[in-house]
C-alpha cells in the first residue's frame, strides 16, 4: 500500500474538482446552445401563412356546408378576425361549432380586406356561388399571404 506524502496528498484533492475557468466556459456553451435554440424555435403565433391557409379552409367548410345544407351561408371578415352565420328563419345565425366559430387574428396580424374596410360579408348560396368576390391580405412581421375568394366560390390561400 503506498504511503502519500503531505505534499501529495493536498495535489490530490485540487484533482478532484472542477476549477472555476471550466465551470465558465461550460456555462458559457449553454447559454449559447440556449441562445441559438432560441433563434431556431419557430414563432408561437405561427406564419401568417399558415394563418391564412386555416381560415381558407375553414371558408371553404363554409362554402361546402352552404351546398349540402341547401342554406346560404356568409363568412365575415374585420381587422380584428372572422366568423360564420347561417340564414335562418329570414336572419344571420352564428355558426358557433367546430370549424365554423369566430377566430381573432394571432396577435400582431394586420387583415385588410380588398380596398374596403370595416367589416365585410361573403355569402355562399345553395348552388356554392359567392354575392361578392373577395381578397383577404394577411400581413405580419414584413411576411404577408393572400385568401381569394372567387366568384364562383373557390377559396385559395398563397403566400407573398
């Protein structure tokens, strides 16, 4: 059994442990691993394009039901987001189920409706033909995406 010298014995204990350079330069790699991981993460409020393809589809829902329900069907459309009434007994009820309830726009999204303001009703008869063709222009953070809706009642979204 080997006998340890004074000298020896305190050079073994300074071995067991982490010095405090080391200890920066690992806090140092995580806070940059952290920091790219940061810059990579996409937006929690999603592209605006994506936010224009889900209430393209949900338009789209509107026109559908509007053809198999044989009842018009209106979508309407602010700065401030959209929803879905159906005509019923001669007046506009809203549509508060799943697809078709009202959505506000994610935070920071900017909607302008063609070159009209305010708030503006797309109707889709029994027959799926639209009262009035649209164009919904989503913008936010400099990105924008486009929803047409033509007159005979095709929706489409795309990206700018």
């Amino acid at each position: 059994m080997p006998i340890l010298a004074a000298g020896n014995r305190s050079r073994l204990h300074a071995d067991a442990g982490f010095t405090l350079v080391e200890l920066m330069v690992v806090v140092t790699i995580i806070g940059l691993a952290s920091a790219v991981a940061v810059f990579v993460m996409p937006d929690p409020r999603g592209r605006v394009f994506d936010e224009a393809t889900r209430f393209a589809a949900r338009t789209r829902a509107a026109h559908d039901s509007a053809i198999v329900e044989a009842r018009p069907v209106s979508v309407w459309i602010t700065g401030g987001g959209y929803g879905f009434d159906q005509r019923l007994a001669g007046g506009w009820t809203p549509i508060s189920e799943k697809p078709m309830r009202v959505e506000r726009w994610n935070d920071g999204t900017r909607a302008v409706i063609g070159d009209m303001s305010g708030r503006v009703r797309v109707t889709f008869d029994p027959t799926g033909l639209v009262d009035r063709p649209a164009i919904v222009t989503l913008s936010r953070g400099g990105a924008n995406a486009t929803v047409t809706i033509d007159a005979d009642g095709t929706v489409r979204a795309d990206a700018r």
